[in-house]
C-alpha cells in the first residue's frame, strides 16, 4: 500500500449520462466525448486524445469500436455507442486484471 500507482484515468471518473436525443459530431466539443474518448483509448482503440474534442483520429476509432461491436458504422457519437463504450470498460475491469495496474505492481513487488 505505499506504493502510488495509478490505473486509467476512466477509471476515476464519474460521467454523464448521455440522454437519447443527443449527441456529439466531429468538430465539436462535449464531456461526452471526453467520456468515449478515455473510454476508447481503455480499450485500446487510439482516439489520440482525450480532451474532449471529436478529432478525426476520435472518429476512426469509434468507427473500429463500432464494428468490434457489430453496431452499424456512425460519423457520430450517439446515446447507444456512449452507452456501449462505459459497458465495455466495466465489463472489461470486472472480468480481467489486463488493465489493474495496481495488481500488477503488487505482484512485481511481492515476487521481487
């Protein structure tokens, strides 16, 4: 317990829950975004940044997220895709310790 170890940042965050009539488009800025975007790179898919902004390098990788899934391909984030993407990264931390960053560091130290 005295060594600092932080896990991804999604983690950490709380989110808004994005309502069914609304959504986010490339060249914008909006939390959810920011959401999907800490989401997306949890999972590995690059979005290249996570402040917010729907870059076109966002939406490349909501487009591969969107397949993995079998969803239909989008050029916007919607309530079921923000959905799908907070589902994933629960589902991911409560079913693997790929991403526990504090496990891993526990079992380096206690097996030296």
């Amino acid at each position: 317990p005295d060594v600092p170890v932080m896990n991804h940042e999604i983690l950490y965050r709380s989110y808004t829950a994005m309502e069914e009539d609304e959504t986010a488009e490339p060249d914008t800025v909006s939390d959810y975004t920011a959401t999907a975007q800490l989401c997306l790179d949890y999972l590995g898919y690059e979005p290249g940044r996570t402040d917010g902004y729907f870059s076109q390098q966002t939406l490349e990788s909501l487009k591969k997220f969107e397949a993995d899934c079998g969803a239909e391909e989008s050029e916007i984030l919607d309530a079921a895709v923000y959905n799908a993407l907070i589902s994933a990264v629960v589902l991911d931390w409560n079913t693997s310790d790929e991403h526990d960053l504090q496990m891993k560091k526990a079992a380096e130290i206690l097996n030296g």
